[in-house]
C-alpha cells in the first residue's frame, strides 16, 4: 500500500511540475541572440514588455521595453493590443514564461518568451 501511495504522490508531483515548466502551446520562444536580431529590424507594432519588478527594471533594462511586472499583468492588460506580437523579457525566463500563459489565457495569440531572460541577454 505505501509503495502504490508514493507512487502517486510522485506522479502527481511530475504531472504538477510539468505543468509549471512545460512550454505554452501557441507561444514562441526565442533566445537573446534572435531577440537582438528582432529587434534591429525594428518590426512595427511589436510590444516589447519586461515582466520583473519595477527595482530591477530599474537597475537594468533593455531600450523599447516597457516594465509591466507580472503581479501588475492581470490588471494591466489593456494596455496591451491582441493584435500586435508581444514579447516578453524576465530575469531568467520563469516570470516571462508564466506572463505567457496568461496572455495566452486572456485571448493573446502572437506570444514570445525570451529564453534565458535577462540572465542570458
């Protein structure tokens, strides 16, 4: 009986953590090398949006991005257009990735996750 228990707390525990690190179906993920390349072209319309806090926006940020922080995305939505591409920037590509999903989830269709964050640009 134990054996079958921790087999399915280990399942569940695999199942959640995939769940939580799984890339989001719909969304592109790119690394800094290609966002620079993005970013020369100079594409019209393209959002640019970097989801950590103010403090380390601050401290550090690319020029074009605008600093939305993911505990203000949900309420801040609108300020985003559905019909232009948004790219999203964290430190390490965890926040952006979970910044994803919610655009996702709120109806965003063109979505890219900058892999590696700000850690890797």
């Amino acid at each position: 009986m134990d054996v079958i228990l921790n087999v399915l707390i280990v399942g569940l525990a695999a199942a959640f953590l995939w769940s939580r690190l799984s890339p989001t179906k719909g969304v592109n993920n790119i690394t800094t090398v290609e966002l620079r390349e993005m970013m020369k072209l100079k594409k019209a319309g393209n959002q640019f949006i970097d989801v950590r806090t103010p403090g380390e926006f601050k401290g550090n940020h690319i020029r074009g991005f605008k600093n939305i922080p993911l505990q203000q995305l949900g309420r801040r939505i609108g300020e985003l257009s559905k019909d232009k591409e948004v790219i999203v920037i964290c430190q390490s590509g965890m926040r952006s990735s979970r910044a994803s999903k919610l655009l996702k989830k709120a109806g965003f269709q063109k979505i890219t996750n900058v892999k590696g964050g700000m850690s890797a640009w």
